[in-house]
C-alpha cells in the first residue's frame, strides 16, 4: 500500500460508493482526509468510522450545484489542516436511461453543474494553494461512460468525456508547478448511485461489477509519490465489464 502520512486530501461525493472507499482507504493509508457530499449523517459515519480505526477526518456536508458552497469546501479543508495536497473530484450525479428528446432541461443542467462545472471550480479553489506549496495531486473520476456514447446517457456521458478533457488541459497548465492531474475511469461498480440509477441488486445481478475498493487501490498510487511519472493521464479501469470481454 503506498503511504500518504502526513498528506491531507479532500475526496467529494464520499458518503457512499467510490468516494466513500476511497476516503477510507486514503485514511488507513495515513492521509487526514475532508469529506464532502450533501448527506450530513452518512459523513458523520464515515468520519466516525475513520476516527475509530485512528485516522484523522472532517466531514463537510456541502452541495456542489452552489458556488459558494464550493468556495467553502476549500477554505474549510485548509483552515483544519492547514494545506491541500490531494483532490478527488468523485462526486457525480447518475441518471436514469431517458433520450435526450425526453430529457428535462433542469436536470440536465444540473447534471452539468455537478459532474463537470463543480469540479472546474473547485480545482480552480484548491490551485493557489498547490501552486504555492510547489506541490499537488488532483484525481478526477471520469468514467468508462467517458470513452463513449450511449442511448439513453447523454448528459452523463457527456460530462465524463468532458472530465478527460479538463484533466488534459489542466494537466499541462500545472505540472510546472509540481501538480499531477489525472483521470480514472471506471467500469461498471456496485455502487449505491448504479443500484439506483438502474434498478439493479448490484453485483447479485452481474457478478461482473467490481468493488468500490479496486477504484480506492488504483486512487490510493495516484496520490502517491510513487505516480510521479504520471500526469495528464486517463487510465480505464473497465475490470470484468471491460468490453474485451464482451
């Protein structure tokens, strides 16, 4: 396991699913770690179950649709801990299967605002501070949704394949200033938001779906000093639901 003693990460979307494992796996790593999401209890429980494993952690219910709340995020994370060295945008809104000639304006607008516009902005919140300290790890959660189209998925796949792009671009801005900047995407995962987006029992229904904790692995080495070679990159993690195998 590579070791983020005395790193300080802020992971969104970490009341469930891959936010939340991460979280977990960033703090048994050694990390202090700001959690953010809109449910105040499910943070509460996490920060809990941090702190009785040792770990250090500060539960910041926010939402990502409010500028503001953004801008919060940030200062929150640096006034406990006094810097930023690791971002992961995870948190995303999943929507159901709906064509785009029946799909709500709100809701897309929304689903645009959460998966793409909050996660522009609160990178650009965390920078000054990792410009300053010369140092920096930003981990954006795409998706294997990013890599292409389908029916019924615009607005989501839309904004993964946006969130590749935004790690590109500001990859090559930062990485003179000692940032990395990359890009997971996952394959199908057993999460809270699929089980709902899709009406599904999970990994009952398709042993192929992976765990939330082989997502933390792979965001646990991007974190880490040992990525140093990595920066810009989109690396797919499609596991058993990798079109390979279909």
């Amino acid at each position: 396991m590579a070791e983020l003693t005395g790193k300080v990460a802020l992971i969104t979307g970490a009341s469930r699913g891959i936010g939340r494992a991460i979280a977990l796996a960033y703090a048994g790593a050694g990390a202090s770690v700001a959690v953010t999401a809109r449910t105040a209890e499910q943070l509460d429980a996490l920060v809990a179950e941090i702190e009785g494993f040792g770990g250090t952690a500060l539960a910041i219910p926010a939402d990502l649709a409010l500028e503001t709340d953004i801008q919060r995020i940030a200062e929150t994370t640096v006034q406990r801990f006094g810097r930023l060295d690791i971002l992961v945008n995870n948190a995303a809104i999943i929507h159901p299967r709906i064509d785009l000639v029946d799909f709500d304006p709100a809701l897309w607008r929304q689903v645009l605002d959460v998966n793409l516009t909050a996660v522009a902005l609160l990178t650009k919140a965390v920078l000054p501070g990792m410009i300053a300290q010369g140092s920096g790890k930003i981990i954006n959660i795409s998706s294997i949704g990013g890599r292409k189209g389908a029916r019924g998925r615009s607005a989501y796949r839309v904004t993964k394949a946006a969130l590749i792009s935004l790690t590109e671009s500001v990859a090559a801005e930062v990485k003179r200033h000692g940032i990395d900047v990359n890009c997971i995407c996952p394959g199908g995962v057993d999460t809270e938001g699929y089980r709902e987006a899709f009406h599904s029992r999970g990994r009952a229904d398709n042993p192929r779906l992976m765990e939330s904790a082989e997502i933390a692995n792979l965001a646990i080495f991007l974190a880490s000093d040992a990525s140093s070679a990595i920066t810009g990159a989109a690396i797919d993690a499609f596991g058993g639901t990798n079109p390979l195998f279909v």
